[in-house]
C-alpha cells in the first residue's frame, strides 16, 4: 500500500486536494484500495464528517469508488472521458454554443492530428500506426458501411494516434459532448456514410505512404464536407447545439 501522508489541516477540501493530487501524479495506482476509514480518519487526524465530504468531493469527480457491504472499500479509480464530456457539453449549452462555432473547432484541430499521425508513420512509428488504422477500417467494413458510432470511433482513433495527449482528449470532449449530432445527421442521410468511409481509407492510404501534407488534405476536405452538411440551409449555424 502506498504511504498516505496526512495533512495538518482537517478541512475536507485540503484533505480532497491531498489525495487527489497523489492519485493523478501515480502515487495511488488506479485499482488500488485506500486504507479502511477509521485508518484514513486517524492518520489525517480527520473527523468522519470531514473524511467523509472529502471523498464525496473524490468520487463525484470520477478519482474514487467507495464501495459499499462487507466487501466495501474506497478504490482508486480513472476519471471517466464520458462524465467529463457531459459536463463539457453542459457547458457549451450554457454559452449558447452554435453548431458552426462546434463545427468549426474541429475544422481548426482534426486536420493538424493526421497530419501528426502521418509524421508519425515516416518518423518510424509507421507499422504500429497503420496497423491501428487499418484495425479501425476493418471495424467499420464489419459494422457494414459504417454508422455513426464507428465514423466517430474512427475520428478518435486518429486523433488519439497524433501523439498528443492534450489534443486528443479535447477532440474526446468535442466528440463525446456532440456525438448526437453526427448521429442524427448520418442516420438522416445513410448514402453518405459510403463517403465517409472512402475519406477515412484515403487516410490510411496517405498514412501508410509517409505524406502528412496529403493527409492533412484528405482530412480537412472530409471534416469540411461533414461542416457543409451539418451547415446546409444555414438554419443549423446559429442553432444551440442542444434543443
């Protein structure tokens, strides 16, 4: 069990900040279970109303589970990009977030992702990456031309193969908010789920060939075709992105 060491100030906030603080930086490994509550209480020299908010605080932002019955406990526990990605939206609906103002943040950031995943394919990462790739092209042939579901899997497969952490998790939060769009949008028109499975195998194509400037193309003219039809009759550019 990894050494807790315990605050000098009982405030559940501070107690909440020392544990959340061991749990991102590693030193409480996800899976791992916290000593039981008459143990934590004594070391943080901590009342069990003050424990006790402390970890209502924890669990409410996706860092522990407590666990309840005999078999109870408190486990360390990774922050769900669902939960996040809920809050997110919540939050663009409260700015009154248009479509095109969404639509426009993924022009701005997928096209410079596959540019950084074909970079990283001629830079010597290229047969972990196009085997990725190629993994997520054949999930789509095998859920038929694919639905929506499998196209977003597959912006996200890009974007989490650009090496970059941060940039992938902000195409999550974009995604995970506003998925209902791409869903409605592609389930109103099925013919072009063809074209959007030919863009991502374009992709692959550049991808395997080394060429980031080609890739950064195919990807900004698919992610534009997709604004051009969720924009069409202009009605959804000033749209909230919830109704």
């Amino acid at each position: 069990m990894t050494e807790i060491v315990p605050l000098h100030s009982t405030g559940a906030d501070r107690l909440a900040s020392q544990l959340r603080r061991q749990i991102v930086t590693g030193e409480l490994t996800v899976g791992e279970r916290l000593p039981p509550e008459p143990e934590l209480r004594e070391r943080f020299g901590a009342s069990r109303a003050t424990l006790r908010a402390a970890l209502v605080v924890l669990e409410s932002e996706g860092l522990i589970k407590v666990h309840r019955g005999a078999r109870g406990g408190i486990e360390v526990t990774q922050p769900d990009i669902g939960t996040a990605a809920r809050y997110f939206g919540l939050i663009l609906q409260s700015r009154s977030a248009s479509v095109a103002d969404y639509q426009a943040a993924r022009v701005a950031l997928e096209p410079p992702l596959a540019r950084m995943v074909a970079e990283r394919a001629a830079n010597g990462d290229g047969e972990d990456v196009v085997a990725a790739l190629e993994a997520a092209i054949e999930a789509e042939k095998a859920d038929g031309v694919p639905g929506a579901r499998a196209a977003l899997n597959f912006h996200a497969r890009v974007a989490a193969l650009s090496g970059s952490t941060s940039l992938a998790l902000a195409m999550d939060l974009l995604t995970g908010a506003t998925s209902h769009l791409y869903e409605a949008q592609l389930a109103a028109e099925p013919r072009r789920n063809g074209r959007a499975h030919r863009a991502h195998e374009e992709l692959l194509d550049k991808v395997r060939a080394g060429d980031p400037d080609g890739a950064e193309e195919v990807w900004r003219t698919h992610v534009e075709e997709i604004e051009t039809r969720l924009l069409k009759g202009g009605k959804a550019r000033t749209a909230p992105l919830f109704e």
